[in-house]
C-alpha cells in the first residue's frame, strides 16, 4: 500500500518523528472535519481513504447502510453480537468515545475491553465505524471517538448504493494497478479480502480497459 509517512517526508520511516506526529493528528482531524476516511480498515490496520474511492470500498464490502439498519446486518450475519451492541449505541447517543462507549454497552471490565477491541475491529473492517477525533478520558493518551459512516459520510454512503459490487471492484483495481501494475490476483485478493474470482474478474477488466 502507499505510505502516507513516504508521501509526507519523502523518506522511509526511521524513527517517530514530526511527520509522524503530523499523520496521527491527521487520522483525528480529517474524518472529523470530512476530509477523509479513516479505520482500521486493510488487513486491521489504520487506513486513510479517500472520500472520491469511498463509495467504492462501501459498495464492494456492502457497507452502504443506513444508520439504524444494525438489526438487519446482525439478523443476516453481516456482524456478530456485540458489533450490533456498539452499533446500536452509537445510532442512539451519536459519536462517543472509547471509555464512554464501552461504559454505555456494559463492556467496561478487562474481559469486556477484549470483546469490545474484536467487535469494534470488525465493525471498522467492515467500512460501518469511522475514527471521529480524539478525547483525553484519562491522563494517559487520548482515546479515540467513534461515529457511523453512515452519519458522518451520507454522502458517500447514498453515492454506494448505486454501484454493483462487481463495478466497485473494478474501480477500486483500476486504481491500485495505476500504482502496481504488475499486482497479480492472489495480492489483490488477500490485500481487499475478496475471493480469488473476484480478484481475477477485476484485473482482468482493469487490463482490457487499458489494452482497448
């Protein structure tokens, strides 16, 4: 994937530093302000995306859900329990952050905090929870707030519904294979989760488009 630290610095990262210092505020500052996207989206870890490429990664996780649509995603197995608890509260009470999100939901013991870091992480995964600034809960780091997609990019949501999976897909190849041309399926499959099939179909279009 692109480093944004690379693109900032011009320079691989060797320390923690002041572009460093600049990324993390970034990943408060810009969902908040509706600059950008930001989770634990590829592979688990901290992703920016932007708000032109978002409707296509909703659109190809299937995430382009209305604010109040947790008891469809949970009945249809789309997210566990416990991801339909936080999204349920946060639906309710609006962003909130981690130490008061967790209270809220009844998950403030050790072994909660553990249920609530999978099901959050699933929820972010899934393109549904979006990082939403930071608040200072205690004397340590700031913890993070959370918010739905749905409420804080409308937008980009309402934008999804009116791409097939199948043409997300291809958007979001045609983009990746600009910045790696010789990306091969199993790459593009294990980077956006997809199946194999899916990946091929996607090159594939992305190539004849290129070869035409």
């Amino acid at each position: 994937m692109p480093s944004l630290y690379y693109a900032a610095s011009r320079r691989p990262p060797l320390t923690w530093d002041r572009y460093c210092t600049l990324i993390w505020k970034w990943k408060d500052e810009l969902p908040r302000r509706k600059r950008a996207f930001y989770a634990k989206y590829f592979k688990g870890r901290g992703s920016f995306i932007s708000l032109e490429m978002l409707p296509y990664f909703l659109a190809a996780e299937g995430s382009a859900a209305a604010v109040d649509d947790f008891v469809r995603y949970y009945e249809q197995g789309c997210i566990s329990h416990d991801g339909r608890v936080i999204w349920e509260a946060l639906a309710t009470h609006g962003p909130m952050a981690t130490l008061e999100l967790r209270h809220s939901i009844n998950m403030g013991t050790k072994a909660g905090n553990v249920r609530f870091k999978k099901a959050m992480l699933e929820l972010q995964r899934r393109l549904l929870v979006v990082h939403f600034g930071a608040e200072q809960e205690t004397a340590a780091w700031a913890l993070g707030r959370f918010e739905l997609t749905a409420r804080a990019f409308p937008k980009q949501v309402a934008a999804a519904r009116a791409i097939s999976p199948a043409r997300a897909r291809d958007a979001i190849a045609s983009k990746y294979t600009a910045l790696y041309h010789d990306v091969t399926p199993l790459q593009v499959a294990r980077l956006f989760g997809w199946s194999k099939t899916d990946s091929i179909s996607a090159l594939n279009s992305c190539r004849t488009r290129l070869q035409a």
